[in-house]
C-alpha cells in the first residue's frame, strides 16, 4: 500500500517537474524521513516549484522566505504583539508555522537569523520570552543557494548544515525536456491545475513505516565505516559527525522503500552517500589545489571500503 501511494505521489509531482525523477524521489525521502534538503543550484532551475509542487500533492501548508541581509529572527519565528482590545501581548506566528518551509537563499541572511531557523529546524518548536510553541507535523525546510553568487552572503555554519539531511541538485533539462516543459507552459504553469493525491496523515503513516525498513548490521556497520573514513582521509579537513551516520541509516531506508523493498541494501547506501555526505566535509587546501571536490572524496572513500 505504502509504495503504490509513493508512486502514486512520484507521478503527480513529475506533472509539473519534468524528467527529474531522481530528484523528486530524493526531496520525498527527505519528507519521509523528517528531513530537511538544502538544494544547491542556479536559478532559474524549478527548485521553487519542485517544493510547492510536493506541497500541493500532499495537500500540505507552504511559505516561502526570501532570506536577505535584513531578515530578523522574528520575521521567521513569528513573535509577541501587543493586543489592544486584550491588553495582552499575543503571540504571532511567523511563516515557519508551516508544513514545508521553502527558505530561499538561506545564505544570504545574518547568522542570527540563521540561528533562529536552526532551532526550528532541529527542536521542531519556537520558544520565546521562555514560552514555547511546537510547529506542525510533518515539518520540512527545503533550503535553496546559488553556488554562483556569493556576494552579501553569510555561509551557513557547520552546525546548520548538519541539520540538513542531504544536499542536492537539480540540474539542467536535456533538449527534449526543456522543450516539453516549454511548451507545456504556453497558455498557464502546471502547477496551477495540480490536485493533491495524498494527505498530510498519510506522509505522517509513511514516516511510521520507513522506520520499520530492515537494516541488517552489515550495512548498518558498512555505513558507520563509511562516514568514520571521512575523519581519516588526508585530504579532508574536517569529517562528518556520528549524525551523518544516523542521516544516512535514514535516507537509504527511505530510498529502499521509495524503491520498493522494506529493506536496505549497500547500494542503497552508495547511492545516497554523495547527498548525505557531501556538504558534511571540509576539504583541505591542498585537496582544492588538486582539484579535489567532495564527491571525487567520497568516491576514493566507497571505492576503498569492500562491502561486505
């Protein structure tokens, strides 16, 4: 039942996100996990609608946040105003107060205001003036950057990224594509006509049923050896913590069940690595003198690693 309601999800958000299946699988196992996805890519490249496209097929709440220089933490969260019929002060929730939270250009605002999304996105909740106030279920940021431009940009902090689950891209269209979704833009955007096929319950159900895909010791120990390799190879800076074990034990569980199957095996694994790992790992710079990049790392890392 699980997979025939995934396929079913896969087909409708691919009727407004044309020939990008491997990304649309990826931003659902990111909602089946209770994931947060960073998308890393020019504009110009569907991340907005990829995100709202998820949201309307599981009928779920949307906001997006133009993240800039000026940005407060309570234009986020949301904060205190006073009421003058109650004479109280009320609370106001910010657009984080939301199902999936689409923060564009996450990078382009202060480290404060950063912070404030940090503990939304890992306590789930807001708490103010020691009150606090426990956002929706499900919860999701898909963050967005433009690796071109990085003037008036504030990079996240190590923590931050941490909190994302993967960070993914989604890549230029091939010929045929760009000219369907050309055409299919004539007379109005898809996304104007799409219905959802699920509910907000239903992804809720699914998170329930992903935590019960099997995962022998072998992978898991495959796993735990892969991200423990990123702390001892020469040319990487800094490692991936033990969350990048737990993030990735959860992605390839959800990939094995978007794929199908209610247990994972190390293909799965090798598959989701690049994404959960990738943006976990400071090179050194002598790795970006040779012209290293993460995912060449990662590579030399799988490629070292026997499966056993």
């Amino acid at each position: 039942m699980g997979n025939n309601e995934i396929k079913i999800l896969i087909d409708n958000v691919e009727k407004v996100i044309v020939g990008k299946t491997e990304v649309v699988k990826l931003l659902i196992a990111g909602i089946l996990t209770n994931g947060h996805i960073l998308i890393d890519d020019v504009p110009g490249m569907g991340k907005t609608m990829l995100s709202l496209a998820l949201a309307k097929s599981i009928s779920a709440d949307f906001k997006r946040i133009q993240f800039t220089p000026d940005l407060l933490p309570s234009d986020v969260t949301g904060g205190f105003v006073y009421s003058p019929k109650t004479g109280e002060f009320d609370f106001k929730k910010g657009p984080v107060f939301t199902n999936i939270l689409l923060a564009d250009e996450i990078n382009r605002t202060t480290p404060r205001t950063q912070s404030a999304l940090l503990e939304c996105m890992q306590e789930r909740s807001v708490s103010i003036d020691g009150k606090t106030f426990i956002l929706p279920r499900p919860f999701m940021v898909v963050g967005t950057e433009n690796p071109i431009e990085y003037q008036g940009t504030y990079p996240l902090p190590e923590a931050q990224l941490d909190r994302f689950l993967m960070k993914i891209n989604v890549g230029y269209l091939s010929l045929e594509q760009e000219m369907k979704v050309t055409i299919g833009q004539k007379l109005q955007h898809p996304i104007e006509d799409l219905q959802p096929v699920l509910n907000v319950d239903a992804i809720l159900s699914l998170q329930e049923k992903i935590k019960n895909v099997e995962i022998s010791t072998t992978v898991l120990n495959y796993i735990v050896t892969l991200v423990s390799a990123t702390r001892k190879k020469e040319e990487i800076r800094l490692g991936a913590s033990p969350r990048a074990s737990i993030a990735l034990m959860k992605a390839s569980s959800a990939w094995a069940f978007i794929e199908g199957r209610d247990y994972v095996v190390p293909e799965d694994v090798i598959k989701l690595a690049y994404w959960v790992l990738g943006h976990r790992i400071q090179l050194h710079p002598k790795a970006l003198v040779a012209e290293k990049t993460a995912a060449s790392l990662i590579a030399e890392i799988i490629r070292g690693i026997p499966v056993s």
